[in-house]
C-alpha cells in the first residue's frame, strides 16, 4: 500500500462510493448501482465493506411502498476520504522519479 | 502497469461517475407548475389588474412550498438526497421572493402607482430564472432569457397585452424545459432497492 493511503479507498469502486456521498449527502442503493455500473452482487460487497469499516450508515426507508436502501458518509469515512485525497495530491504534487 | 497508471485509471473511473450527474437536471412537475402559475400570473395585469397582486403573494408562497414538496419527491425517487444542493435552491427562491417584495414595497406604501413599478417584477424575474439556470438547472435559462427580452420589450415598445403575451411565451419555454426534463429523467431513472 503507498505512503497514506487508505486500504479501503485504495479500490476505485469504494473511492466513488465515497466521492459521491462526500458530494451529495445521502444516495439510495439502485442510484448507486446506475451510476457506476456496477452488479447488485459487487456493489453490495463493496457497500458491505464500508459498512463494516464505519465508513458509511446505511438507513431503510420506505418510497412509493417499495423499500430503499440509503446510504451516506459517516464522520469516519469523511475523515478517512480526507486523508486518502491528501494522499493522492502529494503523490500527484510529488516530483517524477529522476527528475 | 504502475502504480501511477493504476491511480490515474481509478481517478479518471471516479471522476466519470461524479460527472455522470454533475448538475441537477430538474424536476418536470416543478417546471409545469410555475408554466400554470405563470401563464395565468402574467395574464392578469393585462386582463384583471386588480387581482394580479393578491394572486401572486398566493401563488407565490404557495407554489414555493408546492415547489419545495416536489423537489422533495423526486429527490427520493431518484435516490439522491443532496441537502447542500436544497439548500442552494432554497436560498436562490427566497432571495428572489425577498427582492419581489422589495420591487413591491413602494407601491404598498404609497409611493409608486403599480404601472410604473411592473415592468420591475420582470427584471426581477428575468434575472432569477438566468442566474438559475447558470447555477443550479440549465433549462431554466431559457425561460430566463425568454423574460428578458419580453422585459425588454416592455420597456421600448409596451405593446397591448404585452404580459399576456409574455407568459404565454415564458410558459411555453417552462413546459420545454419540463418535456425535455422528463426526457432526460427516463433515460437515468433508477430502480427500487
């Protein structure tokens, strides 16, 4: 694993997930699997995994009588995106080898 | 592949998924509301001026509110509850319902007559619907644009039934926007789950 980063960001579907819910608060399941494309099967493992890192709180809810898994970044998985792009911008600042 | 080139495909794979919905596209039901509000709203000074102030202080905070349940609405069927983005909007209307009641207030105290101020609710609203679609739901800049030059033609040629013609122009733009919303909305629209 590079320098800061973080283990469970470092997995570009976890990266997005976190990305979007830093970006717009709270987003259902069925949004999540339109926007990256992703099977009901990977994104739930992906979703599980952030769940049991604390990263993100998962809230049930009800919309047109039809259930709806909501999702939104928890404080520690703010903290823990904050760090990860503090990360990736010093590795982007960081001169090329060599140079 | 290198880890550089490994970090470069995952950034470029999550900035795609942001710019897949990087602006709010509408809500369609919002759009007809304010095409109904408006096209009789706009009608009235021409036609029944008497009631044209009483209607929108109305229609104004009632379609605020109806505005805000639906917005509410389609955030839920759409699956994305983005409470910064409300907020924005929130402040957009209200600030615009303040400046309304300021272009208002001379003529509730007296010191303007109606047909000198109007034109001014125009401006005023030209310049929401603008700033609206540059900043929050680009359809709406149609609209915005639609009342400027009907802003404008009031003002250098104030032709009879000017503002009927007016809303009748702006609630053809809202509708468009509406249809094309709906449009757009269909094709993303998420399932249950």
């Amino acid at each position: 694993m590079l320098e800061g980063f973080d283990a469970t960001l470092e997995h570009r579907h976890r990266l997005a997930i976190a990305v979007l819910l830093a970006r717009h608060g709270e987003i259902s399941f069925a949004r999540f699997k339109l926007q990256l494309d992703l099977t009901d099967g990977n994104l739930g493992a992906q979703m599980k995994r952030l769940e049991d890192d604390g990263y993100i709180a998962v809230r049930k809810d009800f919309v047109d009588r039809k259930p709806v898994t909501w999702y939104r970044l928890a404080p520690a998985g703010r903290k823990a995106l904050d760090r990860h792009m503090k990360a990736l911008r010093s590795l982007i600042d960081a001169p090329p080898a060599g140079a | 592949m290198s880890p550089s080139d490994s970090i470069k495909q995952d950034l470029q794979y999550v900035a795609n998924a942001v710019r897949r919905r990087d602006r709010s596209p509408g809500v369609p039901a919002i759009y007809f509301l304010w095409a109904f509000i408006v096209l009789v709203g706009f009608a009235l000074p021409d036609l029944a001026p008497k009631v044209a102030g009483s209607f929108w202080l109305v229609a104004g905070f009632g379609g605020g509110l109806l505005s805000w349940y639906l917005g509410h609405r389609d955030a839920l069927k759409n699956g994305v509850i983005d409470g910064e983005l409300g907020r924005r909007h929130g402040f957009h209307w209200l600030v615009g319902g303040v400046a309304f009641l300021g272009v208002a207030l001379p003529v509730v105290m007296g010191r303007a007559d109606m047909a000198a101020t109007a034109n001014s609710f125009m401006l005023v609203a030209a310049l929401l619907y603008t700033l609206a679609g540059v900043h929050l739901e680009r359809p709406l800049l149609w609209s915005g644009l639609v009342m400027f030059a009907a802003y404008a033609v009031l003002v250098v040629y104030n032709p009879p039934h000017a503002w009927t013609f007016a809303g009748i122009a702006t609630a053809i733009s809202l509708v468009w926007a509406g249809v094309s919303t709906q449009r757009a909305d269909r094709a993303s629209a998420p399932g249950m789950d």
